[in-house]
C-alpha cells in the first residue's frame, strides 16, 4: 500500500489532538481492507508535549488466483477460474475477471475502487456475460433453460461515516431464455428476449472488528433493486433483502457466526421468481437451485473452531444449521410455515486457509437435510459461507 493511500483514509491528522478512540476506528478501518491482514498502532512521547503515533500494517498477498470446482444441475463437472487484485496502484482497488463453465461459457470483468476521487466517494464498474442452464418450476413440474444474462453496471460508492456506506447505480442487462427440455405449458413461454433496466441501492451498517481469522461484532446490509422491463411475461418488479450478521468470539479459539436473510419482491405468479433455494446462496446440501420464490426467511448459524495454527496456516473446522423457507410465487405469508417449503440441514465443515493471502479459505461442508423430502450433500467453495 502506498503511504499517501494510508494517511488519506486515516481520521487522525498531523498536528491535531491524540485521541486514542480515533485510532482505534482506524485500525479497524484498516483491518477491513482486502489488502490487509492486521493492523496494530503504538504511541511514543516524542517532546513539548507531543506524540509520535505508529501504525504497523501487515499487508496480505493481493494478486490471487481463483479456482471454483462445482456440480451442474446436471451432475456434470463444472469450474470457474480467476484472478484478482485487491490493491491495484497500492491504493486497494479490486481488479480482475473470471472465466466459467457450467454448460456454458460465461465471464466477468470487476473494477472497484471505494477510495477512487476522495477517502469518502468512490467507483465500481462490473461487466457481465453469465449462461447457465436453470430450472423454473410450475405447475407441479420443471423443465431447464438456457439462460443468458449480459449486463454493464455503474456504482457509485459513499463512505458516510465510519459505520456507514451506500452504493447507488444503475445496471443495463438483456437476458435470454431458451428452453432446452422438461415439461412444457402453453402459459410458460419457451424462449425470451428482454432488455432491462436495474436501479440498485445498497445500505451498511458495519461495526465489525477482525483479528486475522477471527470476526466480532454486528452488520447489516440492506439491498433493494427496482427492475423495469420489455416483455409482459417478465414485468417490473422490486426485490429487497436484509442480511444481518453476527459475530461472537468464543474464548481464545472459537467464533461464533450468525446470519439472518429477510427478503421480499413482488408476488407475481411466475416460473422465474427471483429468490432460489441453492446450495451456493443458504441452504448447504440442499441441491443446486431445487426452487423459487418470492419471499425468503434464512437462518445460518455455525460454530467455528480452530484446531491448528502454526505461522500462515490455520485448520478450523465447524458445525453449523442452515434453515430456510420461502414464499411461493403467487403466494402469501401462510407459505412460509408451510412444511413442505421449509428446509433445516444441519452439518460440519472444514476450513483450510492462509493467513497472508486475501480470503484464502477453502471451504468444505456436509449438511444433512432433517426436514420434508431432504437431501444431503458436499459443498464447496472459497472463502467462509457468511
């Protein structure tokens, strides 16, 4: 990280008064960067009544490959392949892109600088060209589609305070749906083109404290986007959701993490509602994207423990309960009780991570479904789920 990056984010300023409460926001604020695995500070009386204040920053490996390996819906091997910077120019602007494939060929370009014109207002510009094949479910039944998605999307970043942030912008997007094979309705139309309109808006409160693989602390994050579209069979809609987390140390090696998914978006009775029950998203070994809704309660909740720790390297195993239920399409607030829709898994996990490279965590769960029709599964990934 350059030196002019850190003293330009830094409350506390040459010449002004020694307030050990500031100092402390900026090291959390530090410890928040990809760029930095810890941060710690030290005050020196220097003369005259005068400070001198030292902020030590171990910094994180920034330019790091990805590799995702996952199941189809088909049961047939599926990848996504990375790379990233998290602190471009040293001044921690994310750049990178990824290459997928899930039946289809799909790839990403992300740029995000939260500090880009000044230490409050920043720019994010992702563009997206994503094919997967779905499931939509009517009628009892489902049938796949293939399914397009390129989008262009601008944000604008604002820091408020320490605790708080938005992000406002817009996003242009055509998706494409073409069906493949399943069950068919004269209703249920088998291929759509429509270009879209997206205005996002994100709100959070963060009042998290990091010490290397270990969060306290509570955060919330609100999302809303409003959809305008093209096409009757896919009409406007809002969706809204609100993750809050929770995070508790538990003695010197445990961590306990929680979190809380409220969503909402219009109720309209359609195939593609945009909340899905997936193994990837809140419900680990549920199956890759087994329904939609329109309304979704999820609750995840896990206890994590590190068994050995030597230098970079940490193994922290877990136990956690992932519990879920939704509205149905068309539905109403009775669904969510409904048994049929809700799902309960609980499992264990395995972390594998390096402390000095940026979100290198290999993750591996079980969960074993307790509730109506359950299933069981592995899933994998990088980072922790929440």
């Amino acid at each position: 990280m350059k030196t002019s990056f850190v003293e330009s984010i830094s409350t506390i300023k040459m010449g002004g008064v020694l307030d050990s409460l500031q100092i402390e926001e900026d090291m959390v604020r530090l410890k928040r960067l990809p760029s930095v695995s810890h941060a710690y500070f030290q005050v020196v009386f220097s003369e005259n009544n005068k400070y001198e204040v030292v902020y030590n920053i171990e910094e994180n490996y920034t330019l790091i490959p990805s590799l995702n390996v996952f199941t189809t819906n088909q049961d047939e091997f599926a990848y996504r392949v990375g790379l990233y910077e998290f602190n471009a120019f040293g001044r921690n602007i994310s750049l990178g892109g990824f290459y997928q494939k899930d039946n289809y060929n799909s790839y990403a370009l992300n740029f995000r600088a939260p500090y880009l014109f000044s230490n409050t207002f920043g720019l994010a510009i992702n563009l997206q060209n994503l094919t997967t094949l779905e499931p939509v479910f009517f009628d009892n039944t489902s049938s796949n589609y293939k399914y397009n998605n390129r989008s262009f999307e601008v944000l604008g970043l604002c820091e408020i305070n320490f605790h708080n942030k938005i992000e406002l912008g817009l996003n242009y997007f055509i998706e494409d749906y073409a069906y493949q094979f399943g069950a068919t309705n004269p209703n249920v139309p088998q291929a759509l083109n429509v270009k879209k309109w997206l205005l996002k808006g994100i709100y959070e409160y963060n009042n998290l404290d990091y010490f290397y693989q270990y969060v306290s602390g509570f955060k919330s994050q609100f999302n809303f986007q409003y959809v305008t579209s093209t096409s009757d069979n896919l009409p406007d809609f809002f969706i809204g959701w609100n993750d809050f987390l929770l995070f508790k140390r538990v003695g010197e090696r445990g961590n306990w993490a929680n979190r809380i998914r409220l969503g909402l978006s219009s109720n309209n009775e359609t195939p593609f509602a945009p909340f899905s029950v997936d193994n990837n998203l809140n419900v680990r070994g549920v199956g890759n994207t087994i329904d939609r809704g329109t309304g979704v309660l999820v609750l995840n909740t896990e206890y994590r423990h590190t068994f050995f720790e030597k230098d970079w390297f940490v193994l922290q195993g877990n136990a956690f309960i992932d519990a879920g239920t939704w509205r149905n399409p068309g539905g109403n607030f009775n669904d969510l009780s409904a048994s049929e829709n809700i799902k309960i898994y609980p499992g264990i996990g395995l972390r594998f991570m390096h402390k000095k490279i940026y979100n290198a965590i290999l993750r591996i769960d079980y969960g074993y479904g307790v509730s109506d029709n359950a299933m069981q599964g592995l899933v994998f990934g990088i980072g922790q789920y929440f």
